[in-house]
C-alpha cells in the first residue's frame, strides 16, 4: 500500500492579479516519481515554486506527509524533508565543488551525519568526485548539474522538486539524469516531482505522469499510459 506524502487540492497562485495556477489537485505518494508535462507557460515552473515556499499560494491547500506547509517558511519547508532544483542549475560559480555541496548541508546540526552525506553525494556523482576543488565555473552542463543535485541531497530530503534537470543538455547526459533519479529512488526511496519539457525522458522513469495545459490539470495518468495515449500526446505534449 502506498503513503501518500503529497497532497495538493484546490491551489490557486500566480505573480499578479491574473493566476498562473487554477485549481489544481494533485497527489504524489511516497517513493514515487511524478513527471509534470505541458508546454511553456503552462505554468510548470510556478507550481514547483508554490510547493516549495517560494511563491504564495492565493487559495487552496498543500499537506506534505499529512501536515499543512500553509505559511511556512522555505527554510523550514527544507528543513521538513522537501528539496527543491530550480531550472538553471544554479550552482555558486565562485565556490568549489566542495563548498557548494557543503553549502547544502549547513543547516544539519549532526556534523558526523553530515559529512556521511557528502560520502555518498561523491560515491553517487563520481565526476564531483573528482573535480571536488574545481570552482563552479570550471564545470560542464552536466557536472553543475549533478552538483545542484548534490547540494539538495545534502539536505537529506524525502521529497525532492526537480525543474528542469534537462534543459540545455546532451541526450547522453540527459540519460544519465533520468538514470540516477531511478536509481535515487530504489536506493533511497526518494520521491521526486519532475517537471521536465523531454516527454520521452520524463515517462522512461516516472510512475505517474500530470499534464498541464494553461495552469490547469489536464490529465493524470500512470506514464505508460500517457505514452500510448496518441490524442493526449499530440494534443498537449507535441509529440
């Protein structure tokens, strides 16, 4: 039986007086991943924001393991278990390899725990490994990429916010991206809400696919039934 560790009903938000977000139901449970699909402006990018603190919410409601995230601040969203990857892999460039892995950890009082976590961050992204002293700026797309995946599970999240991971990437690296989430979730039991524009990338590993159109749900569906649903695809996916 699965646990569901997010529920979200009725969520309305957006940056103006005009919403981006209209009433959305949404439920992820846990050790799962869920791929959020739509085209630009669809508003993808928006949700993950709300979900994480960043942005507020004008009604509606987000319970994350049974417990209202309504008001809470984004350190202490964090500190309850939810990580979340902006789009833009946004790694301090100034700082090594190591200092911004470190960065993601700051808050853990356990330091022992914590240096345990940086173990298995460079045991799970070899290349970080071994371009730990290396500075932001040194690294390729798909290495800053690891590294901001790195620094947010530093913070040992139970529920990770991935938006993106992608964009501006080869397709091998693309592939071992959506590799290294499958394997997260079979070695850790991560759940995961990827918004993610590589339809084809995003289904390969998702259990559940949620399509939006407009800042609305569309569909809900498990993935391999969004791959074979060829209405649904050209309609609202382009493919």
């Amino acid at each position: 039986m699965t646990t569901e560790l997010l529920s979200v009903r009725g969520l309305t938000a957006g940056y103006g007086a005009a919403p981006v977000l209209r009433e959305i139901d949404l439920t992820v449970h846990a050790g799962s991943i869920t791929a959020v699909l739509g085209a630009n402006g669809a508003g993808k990018t928006t949700l993950l924001r709300t979900l994480s603190g960043l942005l507020r919410p004008s009604s509606g409601e987000i319970r994350y393991d049974g417990v209202s995230l309504h008001g809470v601040p984004v350190e202490q969203v964090v500190r309850r278990g939810v990580a979340h990857v902006p789009e833009g892999r946004g790694v301090v460039t100034e700082l090594t390899v190591d200092e911004n892995l470190r960065l993601g950890g700051l808050w853990r009082r356990d330091r022992a725990a914590a240096k345990q976590t940086l173990a298995e961050v460079y045991e799970l992204f070899p290349p970080l490994a071994q371009r730990r002293r290396h500075a932001g700026h040194q690294l390729s797309g798909g290495e800053r990429q690891m590294l901001a995946l790195g620094r947010a599970l530093m913070a040992r999240p139970r529920l990770l916010l991935l938006d993106e991971p992608s964009l501006g990437l080869a397709p091998r690296v693309t592939a071992q991206i959506m590799g290294l989430l499958r394997r997260l979730r079979e070695r850790t039991g991560l759940t995961v809400l990827l918004v993610e524009q590589n339809v084809r990338s995003a289904l390969s590993v998702a259990d559940q696919g949620v399509v939006m159109s407009l800042g609305q749900v569309v569909s809900t569906a498990d993935a391999e039934r969004l791959r074979s649903d060829d209405e649904l695809r050209h309609l609202y996916l382009g493919f």
